[in-house]
C-alpha cells in the first residue's frame, strides 16, 4: 500500500488539511512546511505531517 502525506495544522480537537493538497513522499510535503509554519503557527496551530 502507498501512502501519499499531507501537512495538517492542529489546535485543540481542531485539524485543517494544509493546502487542501497531499504530496507522493514525505521530503515534498517538508518542503512545503516552511510557507505553512508562517501561515499557521502565528495563529496557535501547530504542524504535523502524517500519512493521508
């Protein structure tokens, strides 16, 4: 089974999938993940990236 990952920003019981997009391999959605902290860690969120 292939997984594709996808960037998600967390805060409480909330979770928003970053981008509304997912990537073919971890080292593509780190490579996003410096736009997302600026998007969503001033607001609280903190960022994971998991297998979608």
């Amino acid at each position: 089974m292939t997984h594709r990952f996808a960037v998600f920003a967390i805060r409480g019981r909330e979770e928003i999938l970053c981008g509304n997009c997912t990537y073919a391999s971890r080292e593509e959605a780190e490579h996003k993940l410096g736009l997302f902290k600026l998007l969503f860690e001033v607001r609280g969120y903190r960022l994971e990236i998991r297998p979608f």
